[in-house]
C-alpha cells in the first residue's frame, strides 16, 4: 500500500528534499508560503495545497521544513495548520531545527491529538539535501521511527534513531556545537595564514590529509577561500540555532564556553548586515578583528 | 507639599530604600507579594496595599523594584497593576534590572495613559541599599527627573540621567558587563596565586594599592579570599541581568565576546547548585577546570 505524504517549506532544503521524495514514488502533497515555491514540484507532479491543513488532511505522513521555532509553530498549531488537518493515527515529522524543550511540547499537543510526531532534523546543506545524502537525527517512539524510516531513506544516507522525544533536536545541537566550532577554527586558520603573507590555498590543501581534515574545512573552507558567501546556510539561521543551544545551556545551567564565542561572532555578522550570506562569512568577522590600523 | 509615594516590592532591595524614603519625610503606601514583607513598614508609618493598583492610587509618584521584567509587567500592567490605580500625571519609576527593550514598551503603554516614567536601576547591593549610597542610572525626560530627584537623593549618591526611556538600563546593562569581566578577572587571578603557592589574603592586599584597585575587588575579591560566598549578590540574580544583556547584544547583531564567556562560567556555577550563594564563588568554578574530578 502507497504511503501518501505531505510536505510542508519548499526553501533551499525543502525543495531538493520534496522532489526526492516525488522520485522515490510518494504520492505527495506539497505546501509552501510562497505560492511560486510550489510551481517546480507542481511540475514534478505534486498536489498544490492552498495551506498546511489541506496539506495534512490528505497525507498519512506529514513533513516540515519550515525556517524556524515560530513558523514551525505556526504552520503546525496556527490556523489551517497541520493539526486541524491531520487524522488520528497520522505522524508528523519535523525536520526544521528547533529547541528539545519545544520539540517535546509540540509532540504532546500532537499526540492529544492522536497524531504522532517524530523531530529528525538534518545535518547537510543544498547539495546534501539534492542528492539524497542528508544525515538524519531522529527522536520519537521507535515504532513511528520504523514506520517513517523507508521515506527517509530517499532523502538521507545516515539516519540514526537517537531516542525518544526530543533528542533528535538535542543530536542535531551537538552537531551544531561541533561545527560551529569547526568552522570557527577554519575561519581564524585561514585569516591567520593570510595575514601571515600564506596562501590560504595551500594551506587548506595541506590541512585536508591530516587531523584537522573535516566536512568545514572541505566545504564550507572553500567558500572561504573563494569568498562565496552565497547562502548555503545562512548566518542569521546560524546564530538563531546558537541561541537555542545557549538557551538550553542556560536553562540546565550548563557551560558551553567555545559556543558563546562563536555566537558572538555570529551576532557580529548578521549586525553587520552580512546575515543573509552563507554562515562561512564569519571568516570576515575575524579578519575584521585583524584589520591593520 | 511634598508628593504622596507608592512602592512596590519589599525585597532585599526594595525594602532599605522605602525605609530610607520614610527616613526622607515622604509618606508611602507600600505593597509586598509577601505579606511579611510589608510588616517592617508599617511600624515605620507605611500604609500597607493589597494590590500594586491599591498602593498606586492618590500617590504622585510610584516606584516598583520586583526582580524579573516579567515581574514589572505584570504589577505595572496586569490585572489590578499600577496603571490601573495612577492617576494622569503620576510618575512610575521602576529601579529594578530588566530589558531595556520591554522598559520602552511599559513607557509606552503608561504614556498612552498620560502617566510619566522613568528607568532607574541601582548599583551598589544591599549595602548601598541600607545606607542610602546606591548608584541610581536613570532613563526618561528630563523634567520628569528633575522633578523626582529629591527621592532618587534619599536612596542615592550618585544619580546619573543618562537619556531617554530605556537609557538607564543600557547604562546598567554596562555596568553590569563591567562588574562580570572584573569578577572573573578576580577569580582567575585568585585560582593563578593559589595555584603557584601563594597567600591569597597577600595578593589580594597587594593588589588593593595599584590599577587593579576596584570595589568589585574590595568586596568580592574578599569573599573569594575568606571562601565565603553567603550572600551579598545572589548569582542567580547577576545570571539574570546578564542573561538581559545577552539578549540585546543578540538582537542588535553585536559581539560581546567577554560576557559571553562569563556567562558560561554562571551557567557552570547555577548547574552545581550555587544560585541562591554570593557570585564570588565563580573563583570555585574557575578553580575547579583546574583539577581532577572528585
């Protein structure tokens, strides 16, 4: 029996996502706030829905890929959201990254509702997402996990189930914290090395075989290096996810003292107008750091 | 004549400056969530309120020193607040540490109500508090400070206006962003004496003559030395303001890459249990990265 599916945010994730899922054979129902959002999945062949309920009604599964913690609210819990439309025994799925704390409260209402709800953001930017190569970090019963496992694996390579409610979102943090972090060592590697009359290039290219070889130094590095500050991922998303980690921090009164730094390297950014480049151009902030008088 | 005064939360802050207001000759009509609270008042001639709205009315000036910005909002908005018992005219002037971006929205809302006022959040502690010597950082117009300078002088030394609503908590914002970075410079220079041997009483004498000469240093550096961290300053209290200035620094897109890092060392020092002590003890915090785990 055919799965029918929804999905909800066709952005720079979104959209690549949806489509693979067309691919892969899924009946799919497609909502986006922008209605020329949808026209290249409407061409794929998905069902153009007028709101996240219509969307829902019709899907035994239902996707989200929408920005952030309050568009997630909205389009799940708002009016002619998912949960006016969504049937008993429906599961949603929220990929968005969003707090652990607001991922379990979300899952209750849901589940007083009889729907089930699984958190599983993602790891991996536009290439990742276009190739069906994401990681996937979900939290939720393990049944609704094996229930939603065969569709993610058209939009994902390394899908782990982390455990219950919530510690998706909280997996999802620590790989924020490792490479935020990440990108922050790159950022003053290379600012350093070019400010010491070395080319970056070379640098990254000698880095690349040994230890501090990563993902960052690859990817978001040879932006960098090619000031290719297109978004990717934007740095005022960046320092949104930052400050949801810090706000768990605070709350379980737990240091994360090399995440503070960052984020407020990241705050830099974006009040430097610079937050809808790709969250690589922190390397600017640290070379403005080191701007010779 | 002098004005009829209103205030509103009888704290380890609150409770020393409505005393010293008393001292100043203004008669106060006072609230206290606690009921206790309200005791040590009333025998020094305050007339006790059931509401914020109660202790508001017939007074020409109102001051409020509750802990969080939630707590202003709802006893100067809520459900039987200041704003629904001031009259047109009257000046609310909240003393305590919240947002400065909420204290622009509560101005506001008051003005819609053609009542005055003014931020004036304090430095100086219970100390300054009992003996009338606080440090009062005030936001608002001009003429409505002038008018109320007389009070802020029965709770004060030195008052600063420092510019419109919302001012006085930036300017308490940066105090506070100041007094954080010190402390943890102490703790840290604490934490480096000891660990080479030495006496920290002598380090602390030692640096009490040069540059590094501070009240944060006579006062907390002290505790740090005697390891007594009774309260003083409650950490949750600084964890909160600082927590304030994280926010702003969040919304304007500006790095404050010191007090982020001090906020993490509070972060540390609320998770092994040390809210309600005195936030001298982030040299404990500073000492234990240190060493081997118990």
């Amino acid at each position: 029996m055919s799965v029918n599916v929804g999905f909800i945010g066709l952005g720079i994730m979104g959209k690549p996502m949806a489509l693979n899922l067309i691919k892969g054979g899924y009946p799919l129902w497609v909502y986006g706030r922008r209605v020329e959002s949808m026209a290249p999945l409407a061409a794929a062949g998905a069902r153009v829905c007028a709101s996240p309920e219509e969307a829902a009604r019709a899907a035994d599964i239902t996707f989200i890929m929408v920005s952030d913690t309050r568009e997630v609210e909205q389009v799940i819990l708002g009016p002619n959201g998912v949960l006016a439309g969504a049937r008993p025994g429906a599961a949603v799925v929220v990929m968005s990254t969003v707090s652990p704390e607001f991922a379990r409260t979300l899952a209750d209402k849901l589940s007083a509702q009889g729907i089930e709800m699984l958190d599983a953001p993602v790891s991996g930017g536009e290439p990742e997402a276009a190739s069906g190569a994401l990681t996937i970090m979900a939290g939720g019963k393990p049944e609704v996990f094996e229930r939603v496992k065969p569709i993610l694996e058209t939009l994902g390579k390394n899908i782990v189930h982390v455990g219950p409610g919530g510690t998706g979102q909280l997996a999802k943090a620590c790989n924020q914290i490792v490479v935020t972090l990440a990108l922050e060592g790159v950022a003053e590697a290379f600012a350093f090395a070019r400010k010491n009359g070395v080319n970056p290039l070379r640098v990254r290219d000698a880095l690349l075989g040994g230890f501090a070889g990563s993902t960052v130094l690859e990817v978001q590095g040879k932006r960098m290096l090619e000031r290719d500050f297109r978004p990717g991922f934007k740095a005022r998303l960046h320092q949104e996810e930052l400050r949801l980690i810090l706000e768990t921090a605070h709350r379980v009164g737990f240091a994360l003292p090399g995440s503070a730094l960052a984020a407020q390297h990241m705050n830099a950014l974006g009040g430097s107008g610079e937050g809808e480049l790709d969250s690589s151009a922190l390397v600017q902030v640290i070379e403005r750091l080191n701007e010779s008088k | 004549m002098l004005p009829n005064v209103g205030f509103i939360g009888l704290g380890v802050m609150g409770r020393p400056m409505a005393l010293n207001l008393i001292k100043g000759g203004y008669r106060l009509r006072v609230y206290g969530r606690r009921k206790e609270a309200m005791a040590p008042l009333v025998e020094a001639g305050a007339v006790a309120c059931g509401s914020p709205e109660e202790a508001a009315r017939e007074c020409d000036v109102i001051f409020t020193m509750v802990t969080t910005t939630r707590d202003v909002q709802e006893v100067v908005l809520g459900e039987r607040g200041v704003i629904a018992g001031a009259r047109p005219g009257a000046i609310v002037i909240d003393m305590g540490t919240i947002s400065p971006t909420a204290t622009r929205a509560i101005a506001a809302r008051l003005a819609e109500a053609g009542i005055e006022a003014l931020d004036a959040p304090v430095s100086g502690g219970g100390i300054g508090a009992i003996s009338g010597t606080l440090s009062i950082m005030v936001g608002g117009k001009p003429e409505i400070f002038e008018r109320v300078r007389p009070l802020f002088a029965c709770m004060g030394k030195k008052i600063v206006h420092v510019g419109p609503n919302g001012a006085g908590q930036v300017a308490k914002a940066c105090n506070q962003v100041v007094m954080l970075a010190t402390l943890q410079g102490l703790a840290e220079a604490f934490t480096f004496a000891r660990k080479t041997g030495l006496d920290s009483q002598r380090v602390y004498e030692s640096l009490s003559g040069g540059a590094a000469q501070c009240r944060i240093l006579e006062v907390l550096g002290k505790r740090m030395v005697e390891r007594n961290y009774a309260p003083g300053i409650e950490a949750r209290l600084h964890y909160k303001d600082i927590q304030i200035v994280l926010d702003e620094a969040h919304t304007l897109g500006m790095a404050l890459p010191g007090t982020a890092l001090v906020t993490q060392m509070f972060n540390a020092l609320i998770g092994r249990g040390g809210g309600n002590e005195d936030s001298s003890q982030l040299v404990e915090v500073v000492e234990a990265m240190s060493k081997p785990l118990q």
